[in-house]
C-alpha cells in the first residue's frame, strides 16, 4: 500500500476520538442488562434459576441482521445513521430508568419485558454505530478504529459493573438506575454533533432492495465459493478461543482457586491487557495490513489455548494463573481487532448495516450453540485434553486464511 498515513496521523485525528465514544454508548446498555440486573434481581431476592433465564434476553444481539436493512432502506430527520442513531439513543436513555419502577418479586415479568425493548434498542444501535464507523474509517483505519471501538466497549462495563453496584449501597435502585441511564448522554452527544457520512452510491430504493441486494452483492462481488469461504471464516476464527473461555470461571474453582483469588487475578489479569492488546493490534494493522494482522494475531490467539492447558496439569498457582490469563487476553484483544476489522472491510458501503449486522451475528453463532456443548465435553475429556480439542478446533479457521486473507495478498477497497 502506498501513501499510508503515519501511525500519528492516524492516532491524532477526530475520528478515533469518535470510536471512543461510538463503543462506550454500545457497551454500556449491554453490561447494565448482563451485569448490573441479575445484581440487582439477586440483591432482591430473585432465585438463580429466573436470573439464569435472563439470558435470553440477549437473542435481540444474535437476530439484529433480521431488522437491519430498515437502516439502510429508510432516512429518519438528521440523516441514514445519524437520525437512527438519536432514535435508538433517545429510547435507551428513557427506557433504563424504567426498572426502578417495578419490584423484582412483584413485577417479574414486566422487568422481563423491558429488558427485552432495551435489548432490541441495544442492538439497533449497534447495527447503527457499526454502520457509521464503517462508513467513517479510511480502510488503513479499521483495525486502530475497531479496536479502540471494542475497547471503550469493554471500559464501559466498568460503569454498570462498578460504579453503579457501588452506588447501590448508598441510594435506592431508582436513582441507581436513572445514574447509570444517564451515561448515555456522552453518546447523544457525540451524535449531534458529528456530520453523515456521504454516501456517493444513494440508498436501497426499496426495502425489498434493502434485504436481497445485500445477499446478491456480496454474492456477486466475491463469487459463490469465495462468498460461502468468507462466511466460514467469519464463524471459525474464533471458535477455538470462544469454547476455551467459555467455563473460564468453573475452571479455575476445579483448579482450587478461590472466589477471591479468580475475582483479584481473573479480572484484573484480563481486563487491561485485552484493552492493551487491542490498542497495540490496532495501531499495528496500520503497518502490517489486515491480512497478515489476522495470521499473526490468529497465532497469538490460538498459541493462547495452550496456556490453559498447561495451567491444566499444573494445578493451583497463582503466578501461572495471571500469566496465563494474561496471555489469553492479550490474544483475544489482538485477534478481535484484526477480526473486527476484516468484517468491517468485508462489507459494501451501500448496505454497511445489514451486511455487518449479519457478519457480527455469525459469529456470534459459536457463543451460542458451541460453547453449550463445552460442559459435556469437559465431563468427557477431562479439562487438558479440552483445551487441546479448542486448540485443534482452532486450526481451520487459521486455514482458511490461504484463501480469504492470503499473507501477500493485499485487499481492494470496496467501492
């Protein structure tokens, strides 16, 4: 690639100052919905078994594809992304005050139902912050802007994680939760006051063109087998890595870890270098390109795997623990810019929604469906020998880096 701009150039312009607040308003309505709710319905007297059905109020994030070409068909006042976005803004900031209306033992399924709306105005969100990021960056700035992007996601949950359980012990649930709503403030914000991108193709004519021309252009552009090879990608890369955190917590209590030990060293140990790992993958994109990013940080991210399984054999040691943990987020932080980038770089600037929405929800998949299989295949295997199956499971979508991200290939920009 020539002309590149510098890596200052790229750190030191108003768009990456966009993508922080672009992820922190999508982070904060999910982690008020998967950590701050079952501790407040806990807190409340709920059982587990109720909180643990909580989970699906989560579906919303792996269906958004469904309503996604809305965005890209219709134009609210303020503009295709812009006005969507005010809209979806508008709705969280007013709905997440409404769970201190209701009790928990009283109104059980009311609070059920609103979590359900708030989940569908997170999602559609998202499908819009995706869009319009994708649609701001400059192809060098992808994996930098999709990095700080997820990592200002990822602080945000220190909101509804932290500050808002803390507040808890000092003011009613109301004002806990009318506090925290108000966080999306920064995000209406930033949405008045950044301009629409332009769009030198127009918009889907119709709302059937909307939902088809998506599929047929991707189709089309890539060819079928090349097409079905990306959409396997998608759904491979990270398959590996999603089944081996998925019982992260009860591997570490087999392990002879205590609550406080996994709450000092899991969270902290992984929290800050996911963010670091992020930041550094992105600012190394600029340099290595997006394919030979999503190889090498493919590596980290599976070598990462390993880790757990030598934490396996040796047992209780908390130097290992946070090593390890380390490790692992460090290559989860790499491999999701990489990974977050190329999808972005997959999709058409036409129907950036639906196309992301549909990218993002297949791989979500994995999260889903396969990590549900990971307990019975721990009880069968043993936790060393799972942990080597995620490492081998990881090597196809590695593979398919030959065909949809070869190391010397360099990727078109999509017009």
């Amino acid at each position: 690639m020539t002309n590149n701009p510098t890596i200052r150039q790229v750190l030191l312009n108003k768009r990456m100052l966009i993508c922080i607040f672009t992820g922190f308003s999508s982070g904060l309505p999910l982690y008020i919905l998967i950590a701050l709710l079952p501790a407040w319905l806990r807190s409340e007297g709920v059982d587990l078994k109720a909180i643990g059905l909580f989970a699906l109020i989560q579906l919303p994030f792996t269906w958004k594809f469904l309503w996604a070409p809305l965005f890209d068909r219709y134009i609210p006042p303020l503009g295709r992304r812009r006005g969507w976005l005010l809209i979806s803004q508008l709705a969280l900031i007013l709905s997440i005050p409404c769970f201190g209306l209701w009790h928990p033992l009283q109104d059980l399924w009311a609070i059920a139902y609103l979590a359900c709306l708030i989940a569908f105005f997170s999602a559609s969100q998202d499908i819009v912050l995706d869009a319009y990021r994708r649609e701001l960056l400059l192809d060098v700035e992808l994996g930098l802007g999709s990095a700080i992007h997820v990592n200002a996601y990822k602080i945000a949950s220190l909101i509804p994680g932290s500050l808002s359980l803390i507040l808890a012990d000092h003011l009613p649930w109301s004002g806990v939760f009318f506090i925290t709503a108000l966080f999306m403030l920064p995000g209406i914000v930033m949405t008045l006051c950044i301009s629409e991108p332009q769009l030198k193709n127009g918009t889907p004519k119709t709302l059937k063109a909307a939902i088809v021309e998506p599929f047929h252009e991707f189709l089309s552009r890539n060819g079928v087998q090349s097409a079905l090879l990306i959409l396997a990608f998608i759904f491979l890369y990270k398959l590996g890595d999603s089944m081996a955190t998925a019982l992260a917590t009860p591997f570490y209590l087999d392990m002879g870890f205590s609550k406080t030990e996994i709450g000092l060293v899991a969270k902290n140990a992984g929290l800050w270098p996911s963010v670091i790992g992020g930041l550094l993958g992105g600012i190394w994109m600029i340099k290595l390109g997006i394919n030979r990013a999503l190889w090498l940080f493919g590596i980290v991210q599976m070598l990462a795997i390993l880790g757990f399984a030598w934490l396996a054999t040796i047992g209780h040691n908390l130097p290992v623990l946070a090593l390890v943990i380390s490790i692992e987020a460090l290559g989860v932080g790499l491999g999701t810019a990489a990974f977050v980038a190329f999808i972005a770089h997959t999709t058409h600037p036409l129907y950036t929604a639906t196309q992301f929405a549909l990218f993002t929800s297949l791989a979500a998949v994995p999260r889903t469906f396969a990590n549900a299989a990971t307990g019975y295949l721990v009880d069968w295997l043993g936790w060393e020998a799972f942990f080597l199956l995620c490492f081998v499971v990881a090597i196809p979508g590695m593979l398919l880096l030959f065909k949809v991200a070869p190391w010397n290939g360099e990727q078109q920009p999509v017009d």
